[in-house]
C-alpha cells in the first residue's frame, strides 16, 4: 500500500461526508441528501458545515479508533477554515477523485486479486464495504462478499431512481478513492510484458518459473534413476512439465546447476507438502530475484495480482537476502524470466489453462 495512501484515504472520506453525499441516519439507507453545495462538481458555492462541532459524520463512526482520530483531528483543522477555504478544501479533495479516469481504473481493477480487495476492505466501514463490493465483476465480488460476510447488494442497487444518479456519482467517487491504493498499469513508465500479464498469466509465469528451475536442478542428480524417484512426489501434470523441460535443456553451466538445487532444497526445507507448494514457491523466489532490479510501483504492481498470502511471501523474499551467488547470475535469473513473461504475454492463455495457473500457495 502506497506510503500517503492513509491520509488521502481519511481526507477522502471526510470530503465525501461533508458532501453530503452519504445519508445522515443509518435507520434509511434508501435516502441521500441533496447535495448542500456545488463543492462536489467542482463549483465552489459555500456550504454550511458549522453543524459538525468536532463530531465525526454518522457514516464515519463506525472506523477503527486510529481512523477516527485521524479523522477527528482534520475535521478540527477544518472547521478552523473560513467557509470560503472550506468549500476549496472540499473542491480540490473530491476533484481529486474525479481526475481519474473510471474507465481506466475499471480496466485495471479486474486483475486484482479478491484477497488483495478483500485485505484492503477490513479497514473500511461497513457501508464502503458493501458499495464496492456491489461494484466489483462476479468473480471478484462473490469470494470478497463471502470473506467479509457482506451482502452482494449494493446501496446503489437498493436506492430508489429519484436519487440514482447522486448515488451513482457517490458510487464512483468511493470506487475511484478506495482503487487509488492499487497501481495501474499507467502509473508505470514504459511497461513490460511482465507488467502486463493478468492475474492468470503471472500466476502461470510463476509456475513456469518453478517447473523450469526444477527441471535445471534435476540436471545435478547424477543417478539416472533417481530422477523418476523425485518426479513421484508431483502430480502427473506437474511431472510431465518438469520432464518436457528437462529434455529441453541442452548445456547448462554447472553453476546455473549449483542455484537451480539450492533453490529447490530451500523450498522443499520450508514446506512440508512439497508436491503441491514447492513449484510455486520456487517461482516466487525466481520472481522476487526479477523485481530486485525493479521500484517499488513495479513491485506493488506485481504483488497486487497475486493471493495475498503469496504476495506476502514475495515481500519476505524481498526483504531478505537472494541465494544468487553474483549480478551475473542475477542477470541471467532476469533476463530467462522476461523472455517466459513475452511469451506468455504474446500467446495468451485459453480457458483450459487458468486452472494449471493458479498458485497453490
């Protein structure tokens, strides 16, 4: 999550209560207010807020107590503002919001994985909670609805049609604000075919990683026979690969060897259901070496479209030394992992592969 996130997230809110746009009593969730001023639209005509007296809006007391002190701490410095300043400061936060483009953050928001959603949406109060989900495609909102044991009915659909397209303004305003924690693809400078993969593509990227580095360290067993012994503990599938990769590899230098086992020991050490964990989290290690040489909005890009529990994996990766022994090793890990991501990026995947795609850890 992006480091100023937090306070723009707090102001965000507070803009969007002070708007009016959310109902002042929870016993009518159907009702919105009429817009009090023209602040929210851009217009700058003043708007009476001498009400608040330091208390937090009703839609906001249901934040956790540091947002609501955060919160309380800028609706004090507000109304220390002259009513002309107010209705700037109200301006400049919801302008904000609408300089992004919907169409453009709807096209990136569909690869986001549900758990990254969902881990963003528990620091959220209940009514923001239940818009976005009723917001999201299908196949993100019924895992997030069903993790936050939230409605799949949104207040936009249960608003009644004299108020729909405030509603449908507040809906977007909100959208737009909780996505802006995420990176999209425009915020990167001359994207990658890595950046560019979907969620499914990365994920079978990070498979492909793993069977491939899997494949290399099984060029280091010296006994013949003991290559079928190890290739047990896979599915048949997962064998399969790492056998069509094997026989794919023609010279490989004894110290690609050297990593490709250490790689695969390590991942075997840390997890005992090795069969169904250790391609993906051989993956992972050979992604995280990748965006070593990356910045953190590439980063954060990446992690994004991954489960979270995976991505928290990646970041423990990051934050620890890699078992590369040099930059020369480093540069080829990179370079063999970009030339898997152009690949899969220019031959995208049919239906019948997301299933192998997706990460088991």
């Amino acid at each position: 999550m992006s480091a100023n996130y937090q306070p723009v997230r707090i102001e965000t809110l507070i803009a969007l209560a002070l708007s009016k746009r959310w109902p002042r009593d929870d016993a009518d969730d159907v009702a919105v207010e009429k817009v009090a001023g023209e602040a929210a639209n851009g217009g700058a005509s003043e708007t009476d807020h001498s009400e608040l007296n330091g208390g937090l809006p009703f839609v906001l007391r249901s934040l956790n107590a540091p947002d609501r002190d955060a919160a309380q701490a800028l609706l004090r410095r507000f109304e220390k503002l002259s009513p002309g300043d107010q209705n700037r400061w109200l301006a400049s936060r919801l302008g904000r919001i609408r300089a992004s483009s919907p169409e453009k953050n709807r096209r990136f928001e569909k690869d986001i994985h549900p758990s990254q959603i969902t881990d963003a949406l528990r620091h959220e109060p209940p009514r923001i909670q239940s818009l976005i989900v009723g917001l999201l495609p299908s196949s993100q909102a019924e895992p997030v609805a069903e993790a936050l044991g939230v409605s799949l009915s949104s207040d936009v659909d249960s608003s009644s049609s004299m108020h729909q397209p405030t509603v449908t303004k507040l809906a977007d305003f909100v959208r737009q604000a909780f996505f802006a924690q995420f990176v999209s693809t425009t915020a990167l400078n001359g994207p990658t075919p890595l950046d560019l993969l979907s969620g499914v593509e990365l994920a079978r990227l990070i498979r492909l990683l793993g069977v491939r580095e899997t494949a290399i360290a099984c060029k280091g067993i010296a006994a013949v026979e003991t290559v079928p012994a190890f290739l047990k503990r896979f599915s048949a599938e997962d064998a399969h690969a790492i056998v069509f990769h094997l026989a794919a590899l023609k010279t490989v230098k004894p110290e690609r060897i050297v990593f490709a086992e250490t790689v695969a020991r390590k991942a075997i050490n840390e997890e005992s259901d090795v069969a169904s964990t250790m391609l993906d989290r051989v993956g992972l290690a050979l992604l995280a070496i990748v965006l070593e040489t990356r910045g953190t909005l590439r980063r954060r890009h990446i992690a994004q479209k991954l489960p979270i529990a995976a991505a928290r994996e990646l970041e423990e990766l990051l934050n620890v030394s890699q078992p590369y022994p040099d930059h020369e090793m480093a540069h080829r890990i990179v370079a063999e992992a970009q030339s898997l991501a152009e690949n899969l990026h220019r031959f995208p995947l049919d239906a019948g592969e997301e299933r192998r795609g997706a990460p088991v850890v």
